[in-house]
C-alpha cells in the first residue's frame, strides 16, 4: 500500500512565522502534490512537483514556496504565515507521467491542519 | 478550463437509503476518479474508470462513466453510517505537461443517519 505522511496533524502558528510542512512518499513515486482545502472553495493546488529539485506552481502559488531535495520528501513552506493561510493542508503524490489512467491516481496524506492567529 | 461539477452539494439521509452522486463536465475526460474523504483525513481514491459505457462495483457502491466520457456518477445501496464523507471526483487535466495534475469537483457531503 502506498504510504503518504505528513509531518504534523495539528500545527498553530503566529502571524508572521515561518511554518515548514513535510510530507513523505514511501513508493517511488515521481509527482507530489500540495493542496489546501477550505469548506466551499475545495481542494486547490498550491505547488507540484514532477522530479527532485523540479516544480512548478499551481492555481495559488502566492505566499508559499516548496522545496524537494529527495524524491521522497516534498516540503511546503510559508514564508510568513498569515492568518488567511489557517486552512487544512493535503500532500499526495503519484506515479510517473505515460502510463495512462494509473499517471493520475493520487494518494493523500492525512492533512495538517493548520490554524495561524 | 476543465471544471468538474457535482451535485446535490449536500445530501443526509436515513440508514438503509439509496443514494446517487453525480459528476458532470462539458469536457471530455480520459478517465475519472472517486475518492472519499472522512472528517480530519485525506481523500482516499475508491476507483478509477476508464472506458465510455464503464461500470465498476465496490460493495455496496456502483460507479458509472458516462458513454461519451463528460460525467460520472456514485450509487450507494442501503447507505450505512460508514458511508458518511466528503465525495470528490475528479479528472486528468488536459494537455501534455499536465504531469498528473488533477480536475476535482467541489465534492459531496455525505451524512447517514443511524
């Protein structure tokens, strides 16, 4: 089974903090994904990434930066936490791109959730 | 732009009820997925149809892809308090460097009631 965790369950920060979320694969997988979901605005992607050290922005890049050094590993970082960032986190990550309707089936951590006061 | 639409948004209902999810888009999709997602967890995906016409069972729940791969839909048989969750779809976005980006819905909330 694919393994998908998330460093915290639960995480409260102050206004203007540095909040670093980790997330770890345990199947080899190439893309990793970073969502936040909020009640009636749904999942929405934040970063992704499709090798180490590459990514590329989602629909709401803006406040947060990610990082990737190891394949496993896909770090989502908020330079300087707001409170408009208290919201749930989900990382996921799946296989690599070519290998049709298996590419996009996405496995989930279990979420952080975040609050920022 | 892709958009994956769901419907009811919300749905309660009796244990023991009937129930169907639906996912609609004016987009043609290769495939969808369904994934369900318990209060305070991560979605987990249910399954993944491929084919025009598909249908695939799990249980009690019976997925559909439509025939000309725009829209889905979830039937629950004799819905149980476990059934309850968020219920998202979702759709491979289009185009070559999508690298396995997906489309979801807004989702569906799910409560049975004992």
């Amino acid at each position: 089974d694919v393994k998908v965790t998330q460093s915290s369950r639960y995480l409260v920060k102050r206004t203007g903090e540095k909040v670093f979320l980790e997330c770890v694969q345990d199947m080899d997988h190439e893309n990793m994904f970073w969502y936040r979901q909020d009640p009636g605005l749904g999942l929405r992607l934040i970063y992704f990434s499709y090798d180490v050290k590459m990514k590329e922005k989602g629909d709401i890049p803006e406040g947060y930066s990610v990082s990737r050094e190891k394949k496993e590993r896909f770090s989502l970082i908020l330079e300087s936490a707001s409170t408009n960032q208290t919201s749930m986190y989900l990382c996921a990550s799946s296989l690599s791109v070519g290998l049709g309707a298996l590419s996009y089936e996405q496995y989930f951590g279990p979420g952080t959730r975040l609050t920022v006061t | 732009t892709q958009l994956l639409e769901q419907s009811p948004q919300f749905l309660s209902i009796q244990e023991g009820e009937n129930l169907t999810v639906y996912c609609n888009s004016s987009s043609v999709f290769s495939s969808l997925q369904w994934y369900r997602q318990e209060p305070g967890e991560g979605p987990v995906l249910l399954v993944t149809v491929v084919t025009g016409g598909e249908v695939k069972k799990l249980k009690r729940l019976t997925f559909q892809f439509g025939d000309a791969r725009k829209d889905s839909s979830l039937h629950i048989t004799a819905a149980q308090p476990g059934d309850t969750g968020l219920y998202l779809c979702a759709g491979p976005n289009a185009g070559g460097t999508s690298y396995g980006k997906l489309t979801f819905g807004q989702g569906t909330i799910l409560t049975v009631h004992p």
